[in-house]
C-alpha cells in the first residue's frame, strides 16, 4: 500500500512537472546524450517513458540497460525532483503502441528521428524549496538548522517505490 501511494505521489509530481534533464550515468564509452526530454507517460508499473533525439549511431551499438538520472525542475513550482532508476531504449513498435500515448504524442513521434526510452524508478528525491518566512535572516538559520539537526534531511523526501 505504501509503494503504491509513493508511486502515486511520484506520478503527481512528474505531471505537475513534466520537464527533465536526462544524464546517462553509463560509463559505457558510446551512450545517450544528456538532454531535456518530456515525460509522456509514468505507468503503474513504475517506468517513466519519453522520448529523444535518436543519436547518429546505430541503437544496437549501445548497452540495453544504463543508469539514468532524471532531474525534474520547473520555474515557479517549490520543489524539484530527482529519479534514479535503470533505463532501456524501447525498439520494438509494439511496446510503442500498447504504451496507449494520445494521438498528437502518437503523430509527433518520428522513428528516424527520435528514440522511444523507458526508465524503472529505483529511486525518487523530491525536495522542498519553498521559501522561508520573512523572518530575520538569523531566525531563518536557526529554524533551519535547528530542523536540520533533528531531522538530518531538511527539505528532503525519498521515495523507494519498485520495494
């Protein structure tokens, strides 16, 4: 039940937010490039699928799995989000048209080229920016680092949801 909600949360968040940047952790020495991608689409099994310039190279030359860092950030929302997690690149167009994408993101997708990528959410941080009171500067710092001795992740909530 836990996993589930964390799972829901995590879903909420990614729509409010939808924009990322995408880092191959890989130390593979031919691997996707960082880009900016768009989520289309976080399922209830816990992948996030998006898709991105599809490299020069031939996708059979690239590792099947990579870890992949997603960093969710959008001006004027008080929180950002980091997901770590394993990601594949989707090849087989089956598994395109069973990912159920509406008809504009179905239409706007182009095999030459662009790559359909799914990633398993191993890990997910969201962090709390919203701004503090206007107190003193000193209270402020005081506040947080009196929450941040007792609470050891000020600002901090990690989610687990493929436990």
């Amino acid at each position: 039940m836990a996993a589930h909600y964390q799972l829901n949360f995590i879903q909420d968040k990614i729509a409010q937010i939808q924009s990322a940047i995408c880092f191959n952790l890989s130390d593979s020495v031919l691997k996707l490039p960082t880009s900016v991608i768009t989520t289309l689409k976080v399922d209830d099994y816990g992948f996030v699928w998006f898709m991105m310039q599809k490299p020069k190279q031939c996708l059979k030359e690239f590792e099947d799995e990579f870890p992949v860092r997603l960093d969710y950030f959008k001006k004027g929302i008080n929180s950002f989000l980091q997901v770590s997690g394993k990601g594949c690149v989707v090849c087989d167009p089956e598994e395109l048209n069973t990912l159920g994408l509406s008809d504009d993101a179905f239409k706007s997708f182009n095999a030459q080229k662009d790559v359909l990528v799914k990633v398993k959410i191993l890990k997910a941080e969201c962090y709390d920016t919203t701004p503090t009171s206007s107190h003193s500067w000193f209270k402020n710092r005081l506040t947080a680092i009196t929450k941040w001795l007792h609470h050891n992740n000020y600002g901090r909530q990690i989610y687990y949801p493929a436990s």
